[in-house]
C-alpha cells in the first residue's frame, strides 16, 4: 500500500510506534487485508494501528477518537475502541490511531449461518446507537438525507452494473424510496456504512461491528439497510420486528438505500475484477446476493 511516496509497510508503522508510543513498539505487526480510507495492522493480539490512507482530511479518524469512547459502553456488540492516537510526524504526514482489535471475520469473507441470531443482535445493536445524537455530532455530506437527495449516485451505480434483467425491478423499489416520507424525528446516531467488510462474524453469527469513520447524525434508514445488505435471506422481517421502531417510511427508505448500497458492492467488485484501483473483488457476490434480498422484499 502507497500514500502518494510512502509505502504503508510494518517497518513504517514499528517507526511511528517507537517514535510516539514506545512501549507499543515490541508487539508483532501483521498487515490486515482490505481497508480502503485506512489501512489497519494488527498489534499483539488485542489492538490494532489504523493508519490514514486514501481519506483526504483525518476528520473521520478524529470522529472515532472524539467519539466510540461515548458511544462504545453502551452498545452491545464489540466495537473498536481508541486507546492511542498518532499526530502526523517527519516520518509520516498524516493521522493514525490504535484502537481495540475486535475478534471475527469479515462478512464478505464469511458467512452467517444462524440468521435469527445475527437479526436479533443487529436490531440490538442498532437500538442501543440509535438515539438522539448532540448538537455537536458530526454530519455528513454525501449520507443521512433522504434517498431523492441521491438519486445522482444511485443513477450512476445503476446504469453501471444492474442486471439487464432486474433492471425494472430495482428500479421500482429506488423510485419507492424516493416516494416515501422524510424522517422527521431527531437526527439520530448512525454508523453509517453497515456492509459486509464492516461486520465481523463468529460462531455463524454477527458477532462485532467496525469501521466508524462514517458515522453521523441522521435518518436511521440508513442503518436499517442492512437487514438487507448484512443479513441473509429471510432475516429482514426478524430484524425490523426485533427492532420495533421503524414505520412503514422508514422501512421503504431503507429499502431503496439497500438496492443503492447493494449495487454500490457490485461495482466495487467489478473494479476489483478488473483490478482497477479500490477494487474489491470479494464484494460483487456480496453484493448481487444483497441485491437478491431486497428485490425479495
């Protein structure tokens, strides 16, 4: 992995440990596969350094260091928790931070056998994030709107990569979303990019969830997604039931951003076919397996 001239490699990230947290510096260091915005690198067994990569400005890693402390407690599925932060340096210009490892495979590298299981403990999950975020709570640019506010992005994937053949469908449960009410509760606290590479699995069942650095104050339909994007066939009505807070709006916007971010995993596996830059070629099956779910409501 390269940042511009500099090459991620376990040499680099042992010399920012040294430099900033020696007393870290004699754990082994072991390159973790993916990541995208970071790149992660176990640290002994029990904590791993996530290092900024491709993310143009550290905002999203200072929202995980401002925030998993307050929201961590409360949840009840592991998350990664901050212990350590890395201010850029000479030696590497950007941020980096040390955080909890949290044990499990990657979804899109897994699968989930006990699919009740892994519904009740989304929606648990998902019930405890779910409150009322501060005033001061980040948002985003680009989530928590509502779904015709991102018909541009969903055109784009669409035209992209749907199959010719579902085309009309997909297109009908999006201009479903589009159709359906506005939230109008508070902005409420959202992961925001719940998919298989930011769910962990052990034992058959979801078992933590990682990767904050989207997380924002907004529509939970964004969250609610994963019913779809996460959970296998058939799990969708345990989870919403499981949940008991989502209304019928809620419900149809949820399920247009899971066609979105289900066509969104298509495309990302495409690329990674292709090997194209970013590309992940285990999210295509991924994907056209979530794309299945939503059309079968």
């Amino acid at each position: 992995m390269t940042d511009g001239e500099i090459e991620i490699t376990a040499d680099l990230v042992r010399d920012l440990l040294r430099e900033q947290h020696p007393d870290l510096a004699g754990l082994s260091i072991r390159e973790v596969a993916g990541g995208w915005g970071n790149q992660m690198w176990r640290l002994g067994d029990g904590l791993a350094v996530r290092v900024q990569r491709m993310d143009p400005t550290p905002e999203l890693q200072l929202n995980e260091r401002r925030w998993l402390p307050v929201l961590a407690p409360r949840l009840p599925l592991p998350v990664p928790t901050p212990v350590r932060s890395g201010e850029p340096s000479a030696r590497f210009p950007k941020h980096w931070t040390v955080m909890t490892w949290v044990p499990g495979d990657p979804l899109d590298c897994s699968s989930i056998s006990r699919g009740d299981h892994a519904a009740g403990a989304l929606a648990g999950f998902l019930r405890a994030l779910h409150v009322e975020a501060p005033a001061d709570a980040p948002v985003s640019s680009d989530r928590g709107g509502h779904p015709k506010d991102c018909t541009d992005g969903f055109d784009r994937f669409f035209h992209a990569v749907v199959p010719e053949d579902l085309a009309d469908d997909v297109r009908a449960v999006w201009d479903d979303a589009v159709a359906a009410p506005a939230w109008e509760g508070p902005p409420l606290w959202v992961h925001g990019d719940l998919h298989p590479a930011n769910v962990v699995v052990s034992d058959g069942t979801l078992s933590g969830v990682i990767d904050f650095g989207d997380m924002f104050a907004g529509d939970p339909a964004w969250d609610l997604a994963a019913a779809w994007v996460v959970l296998p066939a058939g799990a969708a009505f345990r989870f919403f039931d499981a949940y008991g807070r989502a209304d019928a709006g809620t419900v149809r916007r949820a399920r247009g951003l899971a066609a979105m971010k289900s066509l969104f995993l298509m495309l990302m596996g495409r690329n990674g076919d292709l090997g194209l830059p970013g590309g992940k070629p285990s999210w295509g099956p991924a994907g056209r397996a979530a794309l299945d779910r939503v059309l079968r409501g």
